[in-house]
C-alpha cells in the first residue's frame, strides 16, 4: 500500500508537470488553432538559459547564478520573450493559414530553434546542479517524497487557480475565452486580435519557464531534446482532453502523466521498456470510444 | 451613412459581388433580398471587414473603410450580426454581453444601455448567469443582437435574422427591430425570405447572382411584385 501510495505520488508530480504543457498548447491552439511544437524548445531555452554557452560538458552557471527570485523570473523572462519572438516572426504572418501549414511552420521554428542551441552550447547532454537541496526527500505522513515533486504539484495548483482566476475575471481572459471559441466573431465585436494572441504566447512562455525549471531541478541534466517528450505526451493530452477545451487539456496532462508513471511500476518487467507504446495504444483507446476527446466543448450543439 | 458603390469582391476565381452599389441614409431601415448565393452575406462581411473587396469602395459617414480590419471598424459604429448568430456557446450570457460592451469607454452608460436592453429582452435577464449555448434558438438570436447593440452602433448590420426561428419568435425578433429602428437606429438586414421585409424596410434591394436587380423604396413595393419577379428573376436585368 505504501509503495502504491509512493507510485501515486510520482504520477500526480509528473500529471502536474504534463498538465502545464498541455494547457499551454491548449491555449495557444484555442486562439490560433496552431499546435505549437515548439512550446518543446521553448523549455529547452529556457533550461539552457541558466547556464553559460559552452562546449564545457560540465558549464558555469549564468542565469542560474542569479538568487533564486531572480533566477526564477530570470528564466520565466527569456522564455516569455522567445515565445513572442516567435509568434511575431514565424507565426503572425501565417494567422489566416490552415492550420497544417502553422503546424509545420512550428516544425520549422523547432527545429531552428534546437539547433541554435546544438551551435551555442553543443549537442551533448550537460550537467547542472540547480536546487539540489529540493530533490532531498521529505516525510509526509509516512512516505518519503522529494521536495520536488512536492514544490511542483504545488506549483501546478497554483498556476492552474491563477489560470482560471484570469480566465473567468479579468475582462483579457473573457476576451480570449471568447477569442478561442470563435476568433471572426470576436474581432467583429473589437476583441483586438494581436495583443489577444500576443498574451496567450506569453502564458504559454511563462508556463514553458516554469517546466524548466521543475525538469531541470528534477533530472540535473540539460539535453537539446528535453523539450521533446512532454510536448508530445503533452499533445496527446490536449488531444484525449479534447481540443480546444483547456480544463480538458489539463485533465489530459494529468491523465497521460499518471498512465505513464503507472505502467512504468506495474509492467511486467520485460514489457517496461515499451511503456510508451502502452501509453500511446491508451491514447488510441480512448480516442476510438471519444473520439472527440473527454471534455466535449459545452453545449457545443447547434441550437434552433 | 453607408455608401458603397461598384463593389466587386471575388472568392478566388468566383465573383461573388460584381460592381454593387448599396446606400444607406441616416435612420433608414434597409433590407437586402435575394435566393442562396446572392452575395449577400458576402456584402456583409466585406462591409464589416472579414472580406477584402477586390475593388469598389465602401464609405461610411464619408471615410473610406473598405478593407479595415474588423475590430477596428467596430470602434467607428458598425456592428454585425452574422448568419447564425456566432453567440459564444461556453460564455455565460453576461460574459457574452461583456465581451460587447469592452469597445465603450462610458463606463456609466454601459450600465444604463445594458439595463435598457435587458428590459427589451427580458428573457437574458433571467438566463442571465446561464450558459449561452444553452439558450434557444430565438434567446440566442436575441443575445447576438443585444450583443452588438451594447457596442452602441450607428449602423446595425444583421445577416439572417429569421433564418432557423419559429414563425412566433421571428415576430417578437422584428417588434424588437422596428423599436430599435424607431428610436434611430439605422438598419441593414439582409433575408433570403421576403416574407416579412415589408414590415420594418424602408428600402429594399434585390440581389441576384451577385448584381443588384431592383432596388426601390418599400411603398412603392408593396403594391406590386416587382419584388417577387426580380427575386425569382422573371425581370431579368432590365430593372437594375
């Protein structure tokens, strides 16, 4: 019971960690229907920003030397940048385009932005020890969790309360709910379309920085391709959750975290290393029984 | 108020309005008719700024607007309402309504106009916190235009009014126009059905196959078919 307790515990941490991806290519496909894989790089960067740019396996640390508030907006700071950088150069131009031809030019900002980071600091995986007195594990009621997992199911929370307060009470949260439903209606009542989509891109920069960190803290490791598996489960998420709908990208994220971290425990020892197959065939499932995924917009019927 | 003259607007090779002109005067309530694929919610959108006109112009109160972009032209005093409402469905009505109203600066007369038009339509005051999507067809309709009259638009442009409403809804959709239309407002409504245009136009022009075919005063309308020939096409182009 205790090691189930433990296993349940790693799964919500690693939800949590799934869910803010998720809500961020949610919300950026809700204004804009774009899937933005670059959200992927985006959290490389913003890894990567804490260090020095060198060919040094093990750097000196840049951003990351900063006192932790600093470090922390720091971080949030840079990636919020890149993520508007993009959307101004590479996505704005596009914003009438179907949505394959956005897809594949967040493809290409991938890309160029994951080798711009092979150029500045080499392809080989780096160490960095950042927050190393988080991953210490700590007693709660019985079990030994690591402060991490802790800091970042807390975080999850908090950024999913902020989320919705914006959401549901600030009149640029009604606007780009609006927005994200129905894009030409919401301009034709004055919803100014580029500051909507501007604000998305830099919630979804802000909760980009945050998985940095969290994973950085978490595995100590810089990789160019860090970014790459959370997107991906992090799109199956928002796509099982149901597109376009951001509660149920967050219900996806946590759903495909704890499915994930669950066969990883209970597999049968030789069938562990295709966890990720199993995850991928659960995907399928669901999909072939919802098809349009969990949450199906509300009241999404056509009313006579 | 709204003068538009040879408008020619083209989806790709098709042309969907061909040198198309339209006036509107001050306080006018005018209805534009016409079978499916006319142009006419074309004329709309392109007015409001969802469509780019491939040439002609489109003033209104004396400036050019042609090929303004849509949030914009809203802030001038146009304001549609499109072919099938486009309420949004997750909103709640006052989020709807909110959504409405944040291109005004008079914060206080917001307040008085959004009493106002909850006394004209009743029924959003009571599904007020209410999901939207969850309104009927004819309470979604009457949100859309409350909707767009909380902008306090000059010039209202509403696409389809009737289209999908029972024949008692679309009743109390007209008494509520021709109020709006008494107390000043201008009128542009476009209608596939010519049923009901006599009521509330003043002025009604025919388009056919992306051409104006008639277009005279409602007067002198209602005592012929000129309407109905030109609309099922027996005048043929002579009247234009």
């Amino acid at each position: 019971m205790r090691n189930f307790m433990q296993v349940m515990v790693d799964a919500v941490a690693l939800g949590s960690l799934l869910a803010l991806v998720a809500l961020a290519i949610g919300l950026v496909f809700g204004v804009m229907r774009l899937i933005n894989f670059a959200q992927g790089d985006y959290i490389t960067i913003g890894a990567y920003a804490l260090v020095v740019p060198t060919a040094s396996l093990t750097p000196a640390l840049f951003i990351g030397a900063l006192p932790v508030p600093l470090m922390v907006a720091g971080v949030l700071m840079v990636v919020v940048l890149l993520a508007l950088a993009t959307e101004r150069v590479a996505f704005r131009p596009l914003r009438n385009s179907d949505p394959a031809t956005l897809l594949i030019s967040s493809f290409a900002v991938s890309y160029f932005l994951q080798h711009l980071v092979m150029l500045l600091h080499t392809g080989r995986p780096k160490s960095v020890g950042i927050g190393q007195a988080l991953t210490t594990p700590i007693e709660i009621l019985g079990l030994r969790v690591p402060g991490i997992q802790v800091v970042t199911m807390a975080v999850t929370a908090a950024l999913l309360i902020a989320l919705v307060l914006f959401l549901k009470r600030t009149p640029m949260g009604i606007q780009m709910r609006a927005a994200a439903e129905n894009f030409q209606m919401a301009r034709l009542l004055g919803v100014p379309a580029n500051r909507v989509i501007a604000v998305a891109f830099v919630i979804s920069g802000l909760l980009g920085g945050t998985v940095s960190l969290l994973l950085i803290v978490q595995t100590g490791t810089l990789d160019i391709r860090m970014g790459l598996m959370p997107v991906i489960f992090a799109f199956f998420a928002t796509v099982i959750g149901g597109m376009g709908s951001l509660a149920g990208a967050a219900l996806g994220g946590f759903l495909v975290g704890v499915a994930s971290v669950l066969l990883q425990s209970y597999l049968p020892e030789g069938l562990r290393p295709f966890r990720d197959a199993f995850v991928f065939g659960l995907v399928i499932v669901i999909l072939l029984v919802r098809p349009k995924g969990l949450i199906v917009i509300g009241a999404a019927r056509e009313r006579v | 108020m709204l003068d538009i003259s040879e408008l020619t607007v083209r989806y790709g090779k098709l042309t969907a309005l061909e040198k198309t002109d339209i006036r509107v005067d001050e306080g006018e309530a005018v209805f534009v008719v016409g079978p499916n694929g006319a142009g006419k919610s074309t004329l709309l959108k392109t007015v409001a700024g969802l469509l780019r006109p491939a040439g002609g112009r489109i003033a209104f109160e004396g400036q050019s607007i042609a090929g303004g972009a849509p949030e914009r032209l809203c802030r001038r005093g146009l304001a549609l309402v499109p072919e099938g409402r486009h309420i949004f469905r997750t909103l709640t009505v006052e989020e709807n309504l909110l959504v409405g109203m944040m291109i005004r600066r008079d914060r206080a007369a917001v307040q008085d106009d959004l009493e106002q038009i909850l006394g004209l339509f009743p029924i959003l005051r009571e599904r007020f916190r209410g999901v939207a999507g969850n309104l009927s067809g004819g309470e979604q309709q009457q949100l859309a235009i409350a909707r767009a009259l909380l902008q306090r638009p000059r010039l209202l442009m509403i696409d389809e009014p009737s289209l999908g409403l029972a024949p008692l809804v679309i009743d109390q959709v007209y008494a509520s126009l021709k109020e709006l239309n008494a107390t000043g407002l201008t009128l542009l409504v476009v209608e596939q059905s010519t049923a009901r245009v006599l009521d509330l136009a003043t002025r009604v022009y025919v388009l056919r196959g992306g051409k104006v075919v008639l277009s005279d005063t409602a007067e002198a309308l209602a005592s012929g078919d000129a309407m109905e020939e030109a609309y099922f096409g027996y005048a043929g182009q002579a009247d234009a």
